[in-house]
C-alpha cells in the first residue's frame, strides 16, 4: 500500500504531490513539543497528559462491521506521545447515521472510493460541504477550489488544487492514510480484463481469450 501526501490526487495519477510536509511526517519529539505548548502537560511516566485537571483523551468510534487493525494501530502511535485514546465500536447500521454524518466523534476512519475525478471531493474539503464531517474548512481554501473548478486548462486546476492541498494539511482537516490496493480474479487466458483503478477507459471490445 502506498502513504499518500494529497488530498485530491492518488501517487499514479496526473498530478499527484505530497504536500504533507511536516504534518505528514512520524516526529513523536515534535508531537510531545506541541502538546507541551499547547499546555498538556505529560504526567511522570509520559502516559498520559492533562490540561487544567481535564484529561488529554480521544473517542476513536470504530465501525463494528469493519477490523479494529486501523484503530488500534492509531491508539498505539498516539499513545506514545500521551495521547488517550478510547475506541468505542459502534453498529455499522448506525456508524454514519449516528456518528459520522452529524461530527459525532474526535477521530473516526473510512474509505473513500470511486473518487476518479478531484472535483468529486470538492463537498468534503469546502465549507458546508456535505461530506465535511469535521466541519473544517477556510474561506482560502474554498477559494482556490473555486477557481479550479472553473478553470479549463487542466495543468493550472492542477496546481491551484496542490496549493489547497498544502492549506488542508495546515488547517488539519483530515489524514489520508494509504491507496488500497484493487485486486480482481480472472481465468487464465483473459485478456485485458483485470484491476483497472483510476482508469476510466475500459474498452470492452479489446477484452477476449487469448487461446
């Protein structure tokens, strides 16, 4: 599986950049620094942290129809710089209806697929947008994906969607893990049928047996 540093593009797609950056870099030391400034301070083992009397923690819901590999794998990491993190599985049947669609939660995990085209993910990075489930967003942000929706020469969209990129990674608005892998199973000897991705031209006439 691949890491991936963009919001809007996969790494085998045109235009793909990992705008990362810091934010997208493991730096417990940076982290704990943060979290020291930030005035929650770590206990005497480093376990845990506390501002005020009030407990650093985290509510990780977890959909009860899916693995908990994920989650407990991101209740490891921030645990490590004093972070806690409770998972709390909930019934598939109401993990978006319940929780996800209405910003019921401090961390919560999915997958987004079919996005072949950027402006499919226009309504989850703009302000208001429908499938803006932690409800983070800026008037910046919204303007440059504005003027790439508009904007007809492609190689210009493209860039002004990796400036957005750059802000959405500062405003921390999501974490895009990894690119999953698509995996199909054909009989031998089918030709040009198979895993096709992102691709979207799927010619059907060239697809046939070999022998």
């Amino acid at each position: 599986m691949n890491t991936l540093g963009s919001h809007f593009f996969m790494p085998s797609q045109d235009g793909y950049r990992d705008n990362s950056g810091d934010e997208g870099r493991f730096d417990l030391a940076r982290a704990q620094r943060l979290l020291d400034e930030a005035g929650w301070k770590a206990s005497a083992d480093g376990r845990t942290r506390a501002k005020d009397g009030a407990p650093l923690k985290l509510v990780y819901v977890v959909n009860g129809n899916g693995s908990t590999d994920l989650p407990q794998l991101v209740q490891n990491l921030l645990g490590r710089a004093g972070i806690t993190v409770e998972l709390r599985k909930v019934p598939g049947n109401d993990y978006f209806a319940k929780y996800v669609n209405v910003g019921a939660f401090d961390l919560a995990s999915f997958r987004q697929v079919d996005n072949v085209f950027p402006s499919l993910l226009y309504p989850v990075y703009r302000t208001g947008g429908d499938q803006n489930y932690g409800g983070v967003a800026t008037p910046d942000i919204d303007r440059l994906i504005d003027r790439a929706s508009a904007e007809t020469d492609r190689a210009k969209a493209v860039e002004l969607l990796n400036q957005a990129d750059v802000l959405l990674w500062q405003a921390g608005h999501s974490v895009p893990l990894f690119q999953t892998p698509q995996i199909s199973a054909v009989r031998p000897g089918l030709a040009n049928f198979g895993a096709f991705g992102l691709r979207s031209e799927r010619q059907y006439v060239d697809v046939g047996w070999t022998g």
